[in-house]
C-alpha cells in the first residue's frame, strides 16, 4: 500500500491541473466574452448546479435506476455465458468473434431498436440497452480470465486427478477475478453513458436524457451543463463503489496492492 505522502504526491497533479483548467475557463470565457449557448463559465455552471439540485437529482434517480438493473442483467449475463463457454473451445471460439464484433457497435445504433420493440417510455428499453453494451465486456474479459491460466496450474489440478468443476472453482474463477473487475469497472461507465443516450431517443420527462435534451432545446445551457456534471459524478461514484468492492475481494492483487 501506498503512503499518505506518496498518495499526495500521485493525486496533486491532476488536482492542480484540474482547478488551473476551471480557472482558465472562467477567465477565458470573460475576457473573450463567449455567450452562455457557446460554453457557460463554471461560476454560472455552478450556481445552476445549486439552483437546480433537486430537480436534476429526482430526473437522474429514474435514469440511476434503469443503468444498474441493466448492469446487473448484462453483466450477470455476460459472467453466466463465460462460465457455459469458456470449457469448450469450440463453442468459445465460435462466439468470440461475434462478440467482439457486437461490442464494437455504436450505442445509438441499439437506442432505437430498442425502444422500437419496447417503446420510448418504457424503463425497458433502456434496461436492454445498458443489458447489451455491458453483456459483451463482461463475457470477453471473463472467458480471457477463465481461459488464460498457466499451464502448470492446470497440470497440477490433473496431476490430482481433480474434477474439472474443482478446477474452475479453484483455479479458473480465481484467476479470472482481475479480469472479473477491470470489465466491471468498464461496463460502470458504459452502463450510465447507455442510459443517457437511449433517453436522448425518447424517455419519460424525468429522466436525466431528456432533461439534459430539453435544457439545451430551451436554451438552458447552464441548466444542462449542470445536470452533465452532475450524470458525470453519478458515473465515478459508481466507479468508486466497484474499486472498493476489488479492494475487499482481491487485497492480494498487484492492481490493488500498488494504490
């Protein structure tokens, strides 16, 4: 584990950086005298920020709501066909390639298909949407943690004769947590950025979307930006909650021991 200096020492930078950028900006956008609907200085920003808390936090409950249903499913989802697959090589193989292919597909190009099938105001379209662009990170990096595993721990395990369910509990799921984690703390950012952009394509009038959407058709760009933060906290949040959770279930990994 790292010091408190050294931590200091690792965070001040980017801290630094960050609060000389907003300083910039404010001081940019004055001297230059750049409208509100181009880019809003920070001190506005903020203060709609404040101003509109309430209303930002009731519309991004809704949109919170449908991201992490639709992470548990895709995720769950993505472990569960890793585990099926991951035994038979045929199968893997034939998958793959689908997979990584799937993955690589833009998220509006699932928004309106979906709420096509289960209309725009229906929670359900967004769920599937956060369920489909988590399900294939999670299944790639858990078939690679699953399946990439040293020979000699495998020739061990047979050399004992061990029952190949005794192999994956003991040798491939545990090789497989750090993999387990680097996709969970991916499909984190992908499942709230999947709820967000499906909204954009029709949602209710609470969700987070639509907000941010109607804000700016209304020039309300301070409103809009405010709620932007505010869906950009929400998603490191949620990031934080999964670093914490590798923390308590893998203290032993090289990722977890150098922070």
């Amino acid at each position: 584990m790292i010091t408190g200096a050294l931590r200091f020492q690792r965070y001040a930078p980017p801290l630094i950086v960050f609060f000389a950028v907003i300083v910039l900006w404010e001081v940019l956008v004055d001297l230059l005298n750049i409208q509100r609907f181009l880019l809003p200085a920070p001190s506005v920003i903020l203060e709609a920020f404040f101003r509109t808390f309430s209303t930002i936090m009731s519309s991004a409950a809704y949109t919170i709501r449908s991201a992490v249903i639709g992470f548990l499913i895709g995720a769950g989802t993505g472990i569960l066909v890793a585990l099926a697959t991951a035994r038979w090589t045929t199968i893997r193989e034939g998958l793959m390639p689908f997979a990584i292919a799937l993955n690589s597909v833009p998220i509006i190009a699932f928004a309106p298909i979906m709420n096509n099938w289960f209309g725009s105001t229906n929670p359900m379209s967004k769920i599937m949407i956060v369920a489909i662009i988590t399900f294939f990170p999670m299944m790639i990096n858990m078939v690679r943690g699953l399946t990439l595993v040293e020979p000699a721990k495998l020739e061990l395990m047979h050399s004992y004769a061990t029952a190949p369910f005794e192999v994956l509990t003991k040798v491939r799921i545990p090789n497989s947590l750090p993999y387990l984690f680097n996709a969970l703390k991916v499909c984190s950012t992908l499942a709230l950025i999947g709820a967000i952009v499906g909204e954009y394509f029709g949602g209710p009038r609470e969700s987070l979307g639509v907000y941010i959407l109607q804000e700016a058709q209304l020039f309300r760009f301070d409103n809009a930006w405010a709620a932007i933060i505010i869906s950009a906290l929400l998603g490191i949040a949620f990031y934080l909650i999964i670093l914490a959770a590798e923390r308590v279930a893998i203290p032993w990994h090289v990722s977890v021991e150098k922070r």
